[in-house]
C-alpha cells in the first residue's frame, strides 16, 4: 500500500518542479526598462508565468546578480556593454530577446546651440566604456571633437585628438547624468532615465542618434547556460507581442517617436 503515498508524493514533486519553472526573476533599472517589464510581467501572471522584477540603482549590479543565479535574467544593457563585462569578469551570458533602441543624446540647459557652447565648458559624459564610447561618437557627429581613426564605441578620452573648444569633461555614472545636466554646458543624456528623474525635457536634445546604432539595443540577457530555456522564451515572447507593453514604452519615452525604437520591429 506505499504504493499511493509514493505516487502521491510524485505528483507534489512534479508539481513542485513545474511551479519552479513557470517563475521568473528580472533585473531591470528604474525608467523605461522598468516599466515595460512590470506591464509584461502582469501579463505573463495570466499565462500562468510568475514575475519577480529586481530594480538596480546601477549598472553593475545586475550582472553580478545574474552571473551568481540570484535572477533569472535581466533588461537593462545592449551587447557592447554585454562583451564589455564579459571580457572584464570572466561572464558567460546570451542575448536572448532585443528590446529598446533608446536615441542617446546631448543636453544642454544653458545653451541653445553647439555654437553657444564656450571655450572651456564643462561636459557630462558616461563612465563605463561602451556608453563613454557612444557618447564621444556623437560629440564627433556635432562637431565638437575628433577621435582617433577606428576607434569605433570603445574610445575613451585619451582618444580625442581635437578638441578645438578645450572642452573640460566630467565622468559620470549614466543614471545620474540627468541630474547634474544644470550643471554643466553640455550633457550626454538618456531620455528615460531624463523622464524618470523629471529634471527637464528629453525632447530639447541638441542631437540624437538613430537606427544607425541598433547594436546599442537594450536586450533581454541571461546565462548561456539558460539561453534556450522555454519560460524565459516565452516571457520574452509576451513583452515583444504586447500592445499594452508598446504603449508604456511609448510613454515612458514622454510620448516621443524620436527618442527610441522597437528595436525586435526594426
């Protein structure tokens, strides 16, 4: 007659299995990234996937997280930054779903034009390398500098070769370069975090990139040890194909067409 109890003890086991494979843990910063994550996520509740979404303050801390098993997966960095990490620690992570192209740009909130900017302003401008990179290529598309030939994504202020204005620069974690934008000349700027803080208008840009930078898409990533696990598959099926995900993006972005695309669409 042990037979039952046993049976019985394998179906709770099945059961227990199923449950653990059916949840999910997301890393994401706070912004657009966030919020189109939470929509998908009370999505994927109806599907019968349950989502825990982690906030990060930085940009470290997620892949850490990741690399450990404490999440699942994350939503908060484009391939560059990815390799980028992966070279530095040793990470083994895969993309495993494309998300939002967000339009990097430069701010200013003392000067209306690049030509206003003075001899010796002060900067803003990332400091991580992919995103420091990004930054002083659109600097070199206003005009403002010259890097080195080649140089690409991974220059670094040692590769500026002009800088006719003396420009002075200030390296900054990129959530924070929308709060000291007031206090320089010139900033490199992320809309949604610039929508996050509330500080001023992501839409006054100077200059913005554009689908010319689609490998800067933020992407879903996890371990490659996970890249073909089916619930992840799926939560990342349900924020691509939601329409209720598409508009918060859209709002997150202050209702703007110019400051990101759908990067899975284009």
């Amino acid at each position: 007659m042990r037979f039952l109890p046993l049976l019985a003890a394998a179906f709770l086991s099945l059961g227990a299995m199923a449950a653990r494979a059916e949840t999910l843990t997301v890393g994401v910063v706070p912004g657009a990234y966030a919020d189109a994550v939470n929509v998908a996520a009370a999505e994927a509740k109806a599907q019968g996937i349950n989502v825990k979404v982690i906030e990060f303050s930085d940009w470290t801390t997620p892949n850490v997280t990741l690399d450990a098993g404490d999440i699942d997966l994350n939503f908060f960095q484009h391939r560059p930054f990815m390799e980028n990490a992966e070279r530095q620690k040793g990470y083994k992570f895969a993309i495993v779903g494309l998300g939002i192209l967000q339009n990097l740009g430069l701010y200013s909130l003392k000067h209306k034009s690049f030509d206003a900017i003075p001899v010796s302003g002060t900067v803003a401008i990332a400091n991580d390398p992919v995103n420091q990179g990004r930054g002083l290529l659109l600097l070199q598309k206003a005009g403002l500098i010259k890097l080195k030939d080649q140089v690409g994504f991974l220059g670094t202020l040692d590769d500026i070769t002009e800088n006719r204005k003396k420009l002075k620069f200030t390296e900054v974690e990129g959530p924070q370069l929308a709060r000291i934008t007031g206090d320089v000349d010139l900033a490199q700027g992320y809309p949604h975090f610039i929508v996050a803080a509330g500080t001023f208008d992501p839409t006054s840009g100077l200059i913005y990139t554009g689908i010319e930078d689609k490998l800067f898409a933020v992407s879903f990533v996890t371990t490659a040890a996970r890249k073909d696990d089916p619930t992840i598959a799926k939560f990342v099926q349900i924020f691509q194909n939601s329409e209720a995900v598409k508009r918060q993006i859209h709002k997150s972005f202050a209702n703007s067409d110019k400051l990101y695309l759908l990067a899975w669409q284009n």
